[in-house]
C-alpha cells in the first residue's frame, strides 16, 4: 500500500506567487500529489537575537527572509485544484488572533468543499512574537490551547459561546461553518505538548529529522495515547524540509532529504516504513523558478511510486 504524499508550495522569494502558486498546485494535483500545504515565517530579524529553532550559534536559512502568507497563499491554491486536501504545517498559532483565524480558516474549507487541514505550533522565534504575537511567548502553550477552543466553537453548532483571556464571545451565530470538521493538528515535540495533542488534535505533524527519531517519538505518541485513554486515531503527515542538488550527496555526513532525487527516494522509502499515514515533501527551498519545483516534483513523485513508497 503506497503512502499518500503531499507537496509544498512556493513562498519563497524566487517565485511570482500570484502566477506560481496556482501553477505548482494545478500541476501537483496533476502530478498525484494528494495535498498541498503552506508554513509559516512572519519575518527575517537581522542581526538575528537567536539561532534558528531556538539553537545558539545555527543561522536562519536565507530563504526565510521572504516567505509569503500563508493563508492567502493557500487560498490561491484553493481556486486552482478540486481535490487536493490544504494543508498549514504549521500556523504559529501565537501569532494569530484566534477568533479571525477560526474564521478564515472555516471560510477556506466552505469554499473549497472542505479540503482544509489546520496544522498549528506554539513557534520558537522570540523576535516573531515581539513583532506579531496576541501573548507574551511564556505563554505560548495557554494561547494554543485558546486558539484550539475558539476554532472548535466557531466551526460548531450556533449560538457560538467563548470564554477565554483573549476571546470573548457571548452568544452569536457565526458562519459560514466548514464543509465539514476541519482536522487539527499539532507540531508536538516536548511531553506537554504531546498531552495537549492527544487530548485535544485530531494528528501529529512530525518533522523528517532521521527514522530511528521520528519512529522513537512516533512510540511515545501512541503510548501517551493509551496512557491517557485515547481510543480514536492519531493521523499522522510527516514533513520532510529537502535540500535537492542535481548530483548525489557524497560522503557519510549526510542529511536526510539532502541530496539528488534518487537520495531524496530513499530517505522517503525509509521513513515510510514507519507507517506513518502520509510524508509532506517541500522541495521550495532549493528550487531557482517554478519549472524546476515542479520538475524536480515530478520525478521525486514517479521514483517515489517506482520504489513502493
């Protein structure tokens, strides 16, 4: 049984959204690409006051200092495909004023006939939530868990009812609702966020860091779920961050996902062997235009399928 594999779409510098997005997404789903998803980076501090991910010393990538909305970016693809599920992995939930998010969010999947899959984190970057954020970062973890209430009560049944530190909401219809329940899902790497996602996501949205780590993780999920009594289902899309070169990676050091097409493949065959649900494969980064994204996504596509991945 092959694994369901989605793509990422360009917000990079490099790209003309309003022409690109539309294009990629049309040719992903042409491709066989069963998702398309969007991260999110509000902005590029220089001179950094941290390393990336939070880690002393680590330069942020230069592809970081111009990457487009992602909802609005979502929303060009939305307009451009039929089936293909959309996909945010992750939203800085933080950033975001939850009431207006749930609202977006719930307008997306009605227009598009319900292909939205809400993929949130609590972020890392200290200079984000200074410039952006509706919480002070200590307390990231209280606003997640806000956002998560207020997406649920809006997307459900009217009179919508909230009471929280930065929603308030007496009684009101609001709409439209979603096509249908719009799944959520967590980045959770720390025990408290594990608790939170089995207690109140629908998935798990892991990053491709190396097999032995993600299937180690991927253990402590399910026996976290069966500590605290979770009967339904985890769903799982994994995301791998690529670094394509058109020649093979030489040398022991290597990443995963860095390197050719046919190194990319079998990083990819390897962590489908994990039996995680789906793998997210963003190839953005290392593209020069559109016509080498969707090149390079193709054959990673059709290599993929070839090797029963």
């Amino acid at each position: 049984m092959t694994t369901p594999l989605g793509l990422g779409l360009p917000q990079m510098r490099q790209y003309d959204l309003g022409k690109d997005v539309p294009d990629v997404a049309r040719a992903a789903e042409r491709i066989g690409y069963e998702s398309l998803w969007v991260f999110e980076r509000a902005l590029f501090p220089e001179p950094a006051t941290q390393g990336l991910y939070g880690i002393e010393g680590r330069p942020w990538p230069d592809e970081y200092r111009n990457v487009a909305e992602p909802l609005v970016t979502l929303t060009l693809a939305a307009a451009a495909t039929e089936r293909a599920r959309l996909g945010t992995s992750v939203l800085v939930a933080p950033l975001h004023v939850p009431f207006q998010l749930a609202r977006a969010l719930a307008s997306l999947d009605a227009a598009s006939g319900g292909r939205v899959v809400a993929g949130f984190g609590t972020g890392w970057s200290h200079d984000e939530y200074a410039a952006a954020s509706v919480r002070p970062f200590a307390e990231r973890g209280q606003a997640l868990d806000e956002l998560i209430g207020v997406c649920r009560a809006v997307w459900g049944p009217d009179p919508v009812v909230y009471d929280g530190v930065v929603t308030k909401i007496a009684s009101a219809v609001v709409g439209p609702k979603p096509a249908r329940p719009i799944p959520v899902m967590l980045a959770a790497g720390s025990g408290k966020a594990r608790r939170r996602l089995v207690d109140h996501a629908d998935g798990w949205l892991p990053n491709g860091v190396g097999v032995e780590a993600v299937a180690g993780q991927w253990r402590q999920l399910q026996d976290l779920a069966a500590e605290r009594g979770r009967t339904a289902p985890i769903r799982t899309v994994l995301r791998v961050n690529t670094r394509y070169t058109p020649a093979a990676h030489a040398g022991a050091g290597r990443r995963p996902f860095h390197g050719s097409v046919d190194q990319i493949v079998e990083d990819l065959a390897a962590h489908a062997e994990i039996g995680l649900d789906e793998i997210l494969v963003d190839l953005q980064g290392s593209a020069r235009d559109a016509r080498e994204l969707k090149d390079v996504a193709a054959e990673v596509y059709e290599k993929a399928r070839a090797a029963g991945v």
